[in-house]
C-alpha cells in the first residue's frame, strides 16, 4: 500500500514539533564524523518544514519538497513546494526524516533512489527513521488513523550501500 495523499496530514508531524537533533547535529557541526560542505540542502519529504525551517535558522539553503502536504505554488526556498526540484539540480546534502516508515518497501526503494539522484557527487544523502517500531519485527501495520507504520530493518538499508551513524543512515555519492 503506497502513501497516499488522504493520508499526508495523519503522518505529518506539525511544524511545530521540535526537530529531530541527531539529524541538526550534522548541520551545527556537533556531528565530528560528517561534515556537509555544500549549503545546498534537499528536505525530501519535508511534511510541514519542520527540518528544512531548523537548517535554515543555521545558514543552509534548503529546497523543501513533500507531494503530499507543500504547495503547488510554493516558493521551495521559503516553505514547502509540492514540485520536485527541476533540471540538473544537485544539492551537497539531501535528506528525509520519518518517512520511509510511512511508505511500503518498494516505495522505500524509489524514495532512496530518488533521493540519491539529486545527491551531488561528494555530497550525503542520508535518512532518519523511527526507532520505536521494533514490535512490528520488519512487517507494516496500518495505525489507528489509517497511514502505514512500518518498522524497518537496519539491513534494509545497509543492504542499499548505507552506513549507520547514530541513528542516521549517511551514504556519499562518489
């Protein structure tokens, strides 16, 4: 079962939610083993901006993309756009944060892949998952308020070539 449209604002945390610190320590440079070296950020999957707003406040450019809850007519600069970035734009780091548990295994692999794609070369594409679905054991369950929720194995991920740091997954582009 894919993500669905219909169900983006049962997933979405609000904006006002603090932002996940472990992935603000990569941009701070609290985080002593990655460094991003672009300003360039892609906030793939952005919900209601909740990261992109954080990074920002540290000096980073960030495009804020998400399907499902930003605006057609968004400026992807300054809140969340609903259209992807265009043409050859590559960003020094492009990240998603809680939102390959929300999205079947297949669709897990095309956002990785999709992500990776507008990773510049040298540059980090890395990702964020919740960490407190360990009773599902690898199997996805459908919530009260009717979105996915799925626990996802590590291996699912370094199986895709990503290292864990923390509880980030990083891979670089070469």
């Amino acid at each position: 079962m894919p993500y669905d449209k219909k169900m983006s604002g049962l997933t979405a945390l609000s904006a006002k939610t603090r932002p996940n610190q472990e992935l603000i320590q990569l941009f701070d440079g609290r985080n002593k083993d990655i460094k991003p070296t672009s300003t360039k950020v892609l906030d793939f999957g952005a919900g209601n901006g909740r990261h992109s707003e954080a990074i920002r406040n540290l000096g980073y450019t960030v495009y804020s993309y998400d399907p499902y809850n930003g605006k057609i007519d968004g400026d992807a600069y300054a809140e969340v756009s609903a259209v992807a970035p265009k043409g050859n734009l590559r960003f020094g780091v492009v990240f998603t944060a809680f939102v390959l548990n929300v999205v079947d295994y297949d669709e897990m692999v095309h956002i990785v892949n999709k992500s990776e794609h507008y990773t510049a070369k040298g540059g980090y594409t890395v990702h964020i998952v919740r960490e407190d679905l360990r009773r599902l054991k690898g199997k996805q369950e459908i919530s009260g308020k009717g979105s996915i929720q799925r626990d996802i194995p590590i291996s699912q991920l370094t199986d895709l070539g990503y290292t864990r740091l923390g509880k980030l997954f990083i891979k670089e582009r070469g």
